[in-house]
C-alpha cells in the first residue's frame, strides 16, 4: 500500500487533529537484535541499516520509518575522531577548535564524506522497501555539531567568552547541515529529524542566540510541503526556551523526560505535533514491562487532552534496550486507547 498522502505536510496536519496516535518512540538502534550485529557493523554498512529500519518499523507498525540518531556522524566527517563500540552509539573524542584562527581554517566538507554517504544510501535503500508510510532521516542540530568540534564541555563557556568563534563554527555547521539535508530530500525522504541536544544547556538568551537561529534558517531552506522537520531536544532547560524553540518553525517538536511533557505542551503552540518523552534509559532501558506500562499510561492519562500530543520515547532508546520493554509501550498505549474509546462510547449514550 503506497502512503496515501498527497503532500507530507497534509499528513502532520491530519495527524494534529487526531487525538489517538499510533506512538513514534525513536526505536531504530535496537534493530542490532533484529539483524545479529554489533553497532559498529550498523553504522557502517547502509544495507543493514536498512533492513534494520525496515525490520523495526514493520515489527512495531510505526507510522514513520525513522533513521538513526547518530550525533558523531557530521561532526566525524568535518575530520573529529569517533570512538566506536559494539553496543552503544559512536560518540566523538576532543575538539578540533578550540581558537579564532582554527575556526576560520575549518573547511565544511562536501556531503558524503565519511559516513555521512553511508547513510544517505540507507535513507536510499529503505525508500526501496518502505512503501506505505513516510522515511524520516535524522542528523544533528547546529549548536550539536559546534559543540562536538568545540569540545561539548567547554561550548558553553566558549559561548560566553569567544562567541565570535562560536558563530563562525556555526555559520559552517549549518550549511553543512543544509548541504546534507537537501540530499535526503533529493533522493525522496520525506521528512527529517534535527536532534539538538546540546542546546538544552543553554540559557533562554544564549540557546536564541546560537541555537535557534541557525535551526530557523535550515528550517527556512529546507522544509515545504514535501519535507517537513521535526526538532528533538532533551536538554533540562527547554521550558525556560520555550519562545525561541517554537519559533524554529518545524513541523513537530520532541522532548526528554528531562521537563515534564504536560508543562511543555501547555505552553506549546497548538498547530504543531509535541512528542515525547518516556525516558529511553530509566524506561526502555532498565525499567520492566510493568513499570514501562505504568509510566506510558501515566502520561497518556496526563495529556489525552491535548489533540497534537504524540507519545513517544524522551529521546533515542539505546541500542540493547529489552523488546519486551518496548513492546510493553506499545501494548500500553493500545490498552489506553481502547479503554478510552469505550469510555467515549458511554459519553455518547
């Protein structure tokens, strides 16, 4: 069945207005206990990051075919040193800047570098198997991609004390973002999710400053009708950047189980989807199928009310989180929507 959408954007719209959601937690990292790899063969062959898509997406009837959060991608291919590991995400070792002079030396590399090419031929090769529903990619957000070659401990305090070379770093961070982008658009994604996590360091003042702004500006050139974007942040301070994150312009906004998701989607427009935010490590991880259960349908209970609400997982659940523990969040939020339709049924008597 092909996805029956005419353009992607009328499809974020329907799902707005549609109070009852089939959950999008951002699950495709388990897809090593689908495929009998290791992480380190994940991320570098787009093959088997395909079927892994295919795999989970099909096994938990996801409505988008969603890509992997791998922050260390962008950030390897402008030249930083990744540290791999069989069962985690690849993360990135020390800076590459750290001066005035290194960041205006900084060249943005040209898209397909390193394995920033393995991945858009996943994206690729899913859209060869996945006919019935959006492919979603993912990649990094601006502020993200800085601090990964700035050095993450010391961005913020660069922030403050070199923000020249801040912004120069950004400048090139984004369009390095919008080159890669563009190519999952060009080979027919249709949509993207931009994690910035970083960015829920910052304060309210500093996060419009160097985060929001360059995230507008990807959003401005990228997203139509035909690709749309959603944002991820789990950082601890985005309430207090509530103004400045919902001015980014994306489509749908995903959040951590940092912020409690009722506050969040209080103060959120109502014209955009809000996900989140059962916690991938306390949950998916290390909880149980009980306690998955109880805290997916302590939050369903919490914001039912609210039409663009979109359950989800707070961020990325790790690679080697149990399949019961995922399964129990879905089976919860099914058992929540049919105990709330029969109460439905009764209102209407």
């Amino acid at each position: 069945m092909a996805f029956k959408f005419h353009h992607v954007a009328d499809w974020v719209d329907f799902l707005r207005r549609t109070q009852y959601k089939r959950p999008l937690p951002f699950v495709a990292f388990p897809a090593i206990q689908l495929l009998y790899i290791n992480m380190e063969e994940l991320v570098n062959d787009s093959t088997q990051q395909a079927i892994g898509i295919k795999l989970i997406s099909d096994k938990y009837k996801l409505p988008v075919a969603l890509g992997y959060m791998d922050l260390s991608v962008e950030a390897e291919a402008f030249g930083s040193e990744a540290i791999y590991s069989p069962t985690e995400v690849p993360t990135i070792s020390g800076s590459i800047v750290s001066t005035e002079e290194e960041a205006d030396a900084l060249q943005v590399p040209a898209v397909g570098t390193g394995r920033t090419g393995v991945n858009i031929e996943g994206i690729r090769k899913t859209l060869k198997l996945v006919k019935d529903k959006p492919v979603f990619a993912q990649c990094i957000g601006p502020f993200s991609l800085a601090g990964r070659l700035l050095d993450v401990n010391d961005a913020m305090v660069y922030c403050y004390e070199e923000p020249d070379m801040v912004h120069t770093v950004l400048q090139k961070a984004t369009q390095f973002i919008i080159d890669y982008i563009k190519a999952y658009k060009e080979i027919g994604a249709h949509g993207i999710v931009i994690a910035e996590p970083l960015a829920g360091i910052l304060s309210p003042n500093l996060a419009a400053e160097f985060s929001a702004t360059y995230c507008q500006r990807i959003v401005s050139e990228v997203q139509d009708d035909d690709f749309i974007v959603f944002y991820h942040n789990c950082g601890k301070e985005v309430l207090h950047q509530a103004d400045s994150i919902f001015s980014i312009g994306a489509k749908a906004y995903h959040f951590g189980d940092a912020s409690p998701m009722l506050d969040i989607i209080k103060v959120a427009p109502k014209d955009v989807l809000i996900m989140g935010n059962i916690s991938p490590t306390t949950e998916f991880q290390y909880g149980t199928p009980a306690s998955i259960r109880k805290a997916t349908t302590v939050l369903l209970d919490a914001c039912t009310e609210y039409e663009n609400f979109w359950l989800s997982s707070g961020c990325d659940v790790p690679p080697t989180a149990p399949l019961e523990n995922i399964t129990a969040f879905f089976d919860a939020a099914y058992e929540f929507r049919t105990r709330q339709n029969l109460f439905d049924a009764l209102k209407e008597d």
